[in-house]
C-alpha cells in the first residue's frame, strides 16, 4: 500500500506538474500527513525535488515538489522497417540521447548488433546515474517481415524475422526489463500521455511512415485488443471483394512508401517525403497526387471507425513536416465532404504533436510506467488524480 500511495503522487505531479504537499493531499486525498511523509521519502530516493518559495502570499511560503529529472531513466527502441531510432528520455520524459540507423530492410543479426553497442553507449552516457534506468520499450511492428512483395523485399530476408524473439533477443542483451508493443500503439501511447490525446477521452489515432498504422484509445484507456493490432487501419480493404478480385488495403495508398516511389520513378531524391522538399518543386507535383489519393484511403478507414466505434475525435500523425501533415488533414477533411453521415456524427480532426519520435517516445513511457504509475496497464489521464489506497 505503501508502494502505491507513493506511485498515487507521483502521478499527481507528473499530470499536474509541480505542487505543494497541500494541493498534493488535496488532488489525492491522501493526508497532508502521510503526504509530506511520502514526498520526503521520495526526495530521499531522488525522485522528488523541493523547489524554491514561493512567496509574495498571505502566511508561510509554500514549497513546490517537483519530479527530478535525474530521478530515473528509460530506453525507446523503435524498429522500423526503414531504419531504428533509439531514445534515452529522463524521469520528466525529455530525451537526453537519440541514436539513429536507416537502412533498405533490417537484417536481424545486424540490427541487433548495433542496438546492443547503443545500449553500451547509453550507459556509458549516463555513467553513474546508469543504475536508474528503469527498461526498456521496444516499439516494433507485429510482422516485420509482412507485406514483402510492397516492400520488394526477398522472400528470404523477409522470412529471417519470423524466427526471431525480439524480447527474448534484446533481453540476452541486458538485465533491464524489456517491455514490447506495436510500433503505432506506441506513438498512441505518445500521443495520449504527452501530446494532444491528454485532453481526449477517446480517439483513432493514425502515424503515417513506410506503411500507415493506427492505435486506439477508448474511456482514456489504450485498447491493444485480443492480438494487440486493434486500431490496424492499414489493413482495412479499399473497395468490395468478390470473385477472383482482392481488395487493395489502406496502406497501399495511404503509406509514405507510395510517396517515395512516386518521387523514384520520376527520378527524384525519395527522402524527400520527410522533409520541406515535399512541397517544393519538382516533388510537389507528385506530392499533391500522393495526397489526393492517400486522404481517400485515410476518410474510408475513419467513417468505417466512426460507424463501429462512435468515436468522436482523429489524431493524425506521421513521420513529414508539420507543412505536408496540415495538407494531409486538410485533404482529409475535403474527403470526408464526400461521405454520407446520416445516422452517424462525423469525427473531429486533429494534427498529431509528437511527430517522428512518437514510436520510441512511447516505447520509453512503458518501463516509466510500468515502474512508477499507480496502474502501468493505463495510461491515465489529467481529468482526475487516481484515488489512492486508504490503507
């Protein structure tokens, strides 16, 4: 009970941000008692730190307890099917360290020998403060090695992931707990812990990369589902099926890999789908077929979630600039006019915050999470202080 009283106000203060032990017992109906005997033993372990006076007010100056950043540590790992991103992020989740590694398709073996040297460098960064790292998040798509013929990837390279443990393989390499979860629900997880979703009760959530993905969140929970793929828009069909025709799927249009072969077989520089160039000539052109064809695909996966799910909210995210995701939503919208919404109510949508770190941002969340929150299964919201253990 303890343990999770003090969990109770840590998360008070990491949602509300720095408070006094009055307005702590307050938002946690803890005793102002007990409260001041838990923030002085978490100053004492660290994780706490009493800020300066404030005064200027009637009576004794109140004191301000804030998260110490140095209080503890956390590692994102996002293995992509372009490359790996790799985050240290400290107790308050700035990112003290990014490491980076782009490639065509992962190689296992190579992959995990340059996560494990970036492991060696991420304590090696935090020398002593090295004791407080508290896991490992690995944000990872549940079949790396699917939809090869897309990707153009041989069969045999694309076969060598389906053997492959990732948790049983990054935990050979340290005695950190690893914790795994699907590379979008993890940019969800980003999104809803330290982006707009804070103030969302539920919402679809769409991160465009190579392959568009999706995560769900329903009454502030992130809903995984029964094989943690819920939210999988990429996967929804593009038009009927019948005999001897197989639907296309979102993600053959609406993927930044469609982008970047537009560019290729024009003969232009396919990196450009992240960065200004996109909107610049000559990749304009193409970006504005791309948009007109993605924002399609994007407004049929949100009316089929708006009619199951009755959400109310869509946060939109990706891996480009700000400039090409504001095109993106707008075009959505414009696709959305198009759709009947009789006997439903159209979703609000909403610009993602985080961007390109979503993935291994929220992978870093989980260890921090699952060691400090008062329920690491839920990733709780500002609208009220968790109810604390009387005990």
């Amino acid at each position: 009970m303890r343990q999770y009283n003090e969990r109770v106000v840590l998360q008070a203060i990491r949602l509300h941000g720095e408070l006094p032990k009055a307005d702590l017992a307050r938002l946690t109906h803890l005793s102002t008692q007990t409260v001041s005997l838990i923030v002085n033993r978490l100053i004492e372990d660290g994780l706490l730190l009493k800020l300066d006076p404030l005064r200027g007010r009637i009576g004794q100056p109140s004191v301000p307890i804030a998260l110490n950043p140095d209080g503890a540590y956390s590692l994102g790992v996002k293995i992509g099917r372009r490359g790996m991103d790799v985050l240290l992020i400290d107790f308050i989740g700035t990112v003290r360290e990014r490491w980076a590694m782009d490639y065509e398709f992962p190689d296992p073996d190579t992959l995990f020998d340059a996560l494990q040297q970036i492991l060696r460098a991420a304590e090696a960064r935090l020398g002593d403060g090295a004791g407080r790292l508290s896991g490992i998040g690995v944000a990872a798509p549940l079949s790396i090695g699917g939809w090869q013929s897309l990707l153009g990837v041989p069969p045999a390279q694309a076969r060598a992931w389906q053997e492959v443990d990732l948790s049983a393989r990054i935990a050979l390499m340290t005695d950190l707990p690893v914790h795994l979860i699907k590379d979008t629900a993890a940019a969800c997880v980003a999104e809803l812990v330290a982006g707009r979703g804070r103030s969302m009760k539920s919402f679809l959530y769409l991160f465009v990369d190579t392959f568009i993905g999706g995560g769900l969140v329903i009454d502030s929970h992130l809903y995984a589902g029964a094989q943690g793929n819920a939210g999988a828009v990429g996967s929804m069909p593009l038009s009927l099926a019948g005999p001897g025709n197989t639907p296309g799927q979102v993600l053959s249009a609406a993927s930044l890999l469609g982008l970047q072969r537009l560019y290729e077989a024009a003969g232009l520089d396919g990196l450009a789908a992240t960065d200004e160039r996109a909107l610049e000539p000559p990749w304009a052109v193409h970006t504005r077929v791309w948009l007109r064809h993605a924002s399609q695909a994007m407004a049929l996966s949100i009316v089929n979630a708006a009619c199951l799910l009755d959400i109310s909210d869509v946060i939109i995210d990706g891996v480009f600039t700000r400039d090409l995701l504001s095109r993106v939503i707008a075009h959505v919208e414009e696709a959305l006019d198009s759709h009947s919404w009789e006997g439903v109510q159209r979703p609000s949508i909403r610009g993602g915050t985080i961007g390109s770190d979503a993935r291994a941002l929220g992978g870093a969340l989980l260890p921090l999470y699952a060691s400090f929150a008062p329920d690491p299964e839920v990733f709780l919201k500002t609208g009220a202080a968790p109810t604390p253990n009387p005990a």
